[in-house]
C-alpha cells in the first residue's frame, strides 16, 4: 500500500491507495508545532478505522507548501514506518513540463494537480484549487504546465471581513438562495460566495481567451464542491486530485524508492 500525503498550510490530506485504488482518506488541521511523533499517533490512530494495517503500507510519497513540516513527516515515515518517503520537488520525475519563468516557483501540489487532471482528462485545462490560496493554473494540450494566478482563499476573505470590521458577524460559508440578501448573514454569503464565484468565472474566461481553445475546467480543495456548485464554468469537482498525482508521480519514480533497513 502506499501512504500519499498532501501537506498544505490549513490542512493535510493523507491517503492510502492500494494499486490505483484510494482505500481511505484523511484530512487533518495543520501545525508546525507538531512533531513527528505526533503526526504518527494522529495516522497509526486513523488507520485501523479504515481496516488498514500500518505494516502494510510499504511505500510512501508527499508534498508540501509548508516547508518547515517535510523533515517531520520525513523523520515519520522512516520511524514509524520504515520507508524513506519520496519528496515531490527538484529532480523527481513527473512527467510535466513546466513552461514558466522560473519553474522552482511553482508550488508542489500545483504540478501534482497537473499531472493527475491531464492523465484523467486529458488537455487542455484550467485547474482550480481552492484552498487557502485559490489557485488557477492553464495545462496545455499536451499536458505542459503552462502558469496560472493566485487569489486569496475564500476563507481568507471571510475572515478579514469579520476580523476588520466592528459590527459584521463571522458567518457561514453556503451558497445563499438569492443575491439581494435580505439580513446581514445573507448579503455576507452573497458578497463572498457570489462574489468569488465572480473571481473564478472571469480569471477562467480569460484564460479560455488566452489559450484560443475550449479547455475543460476541474477544481479540488476544500471548498470547491461549495464554490463547484454554483456555477457552471467548473466542468469537474475531484476531491482527491492532489492525492491521484502523488500515486502517479510515485509510480514514476518507484524504482528511486528505498525501504528502510
């Protein structure tokens, strides 16, 4: 079985995938201030939860926007399970040409979304991933990783709101039923989520614009099932998008990997 692991700055997202298959999932809070320890009780807990025996999980891979934690999970695979885990970064192969002005600025988890959307979709594309950032990022035809624009996330801008203002409410975030908001709680929903579904819908336009060819658009991350179902510029909601191209970048790269002796 192989351990994925998805580190990102408000959640991580760990999977176990036997062959092709994703057998169960987690997500769970992030914190540097965790350490190595403590990040294996919290997956040697969840992993009999979902029938999985820890012992079989014989290889391992992440990545990761939150630098500080790599060695943390790094120092976890090998103590607790016994595998150097493969590292998304330089000089592992994915497959993916990334055709902007300095690659090494590309984030991990945005090539990792490259390769898995165009393995299952194919190209072109516009990737979405709305997260704590919400990223938007142009694949071409032949599956090149072409560049993209980063927003604030949409919790981000919640929270502002709430935190800069004396008299708004910190509210929840739903798709409300009209646009008018009738109280305050409704015109905050309408104001945020119509308006980031505004952002997606235009940032995606222009990007068809730019490309001069239809592309198919897929979103993952924590909100796009909310944000994916109030308009239709999002052709495809995958939730485990991220966690599908660490499968494939490792099954790239397997023969790199090295078991612990």
């Amino acid at each position: 079985m192989l351990l994925a692991i998805d580190i990102g700055n408000t959640n991580i997202v760990a999977g176990i995938f036997e062959g092709e298959r994703i057998k169960a999932t987690w997500r769970i809070a992030t914190s540097v201030h965790r350490t190595a320890d403590e990040y294996a009780s919290i997956l040697l807990n969840l992993l009999p939860r979902k029938g999985i025996i820890p012992e079989h999980v014989k290889s391992a891979i992440l990545c990761s926007v939150v630098p500080p934690l790599e060695p943390t999970f790094e120092m976890m695979c090998r103590n607790y399970f016994g595998i150097n885990p493969l590292i998304v970064g330089a000089g592992l192969k994915t497959g993916t040409r990334i055709a902007t002005d300095n690659p090494r600025e590309v984030g991990a988890d945005r090539v990792v979304n490259t390769v898995a959307a165009h393995h299952l979709y194919g190209g072109p594309l516009i990737v979405i991933d709305m997260g704590t950032a919400t990223t938007i990022d142009a694949v071409s035809k032949e599956g090149d990783y072409l560049g993209g624009a980063i927003a604030p996330g949409i919790e981000i801008a919640a929270e502002a709101l709430f935190t800069r203002t004396a008299k708004l409410p910190r509210v929840e975030l739903q798709v409300p039923r009209r646009a008018i908001g009738r109280n305050t709680v409704a015109s905050m929903q309408s104001g945020i989520v119509f308006g980031y579904i505004g952002l997606i819908e235009a940032i995606v336009a222009r990007f068809r614009q730019e490309l001069e060819q239809p592309a198919r658009t897929i979103a993952t991350g924590g909100y796009s099932q909310l944000l994916g179902q109030g308009t239709p510029c999002i052709d495809v909601v995958n939730m485990d998008l991220t966690l599908v191209g660490l499968r494939l970048i490792h099954d790239m790269n397997q023969p790199h990997q090295e078991t612990k002796a």
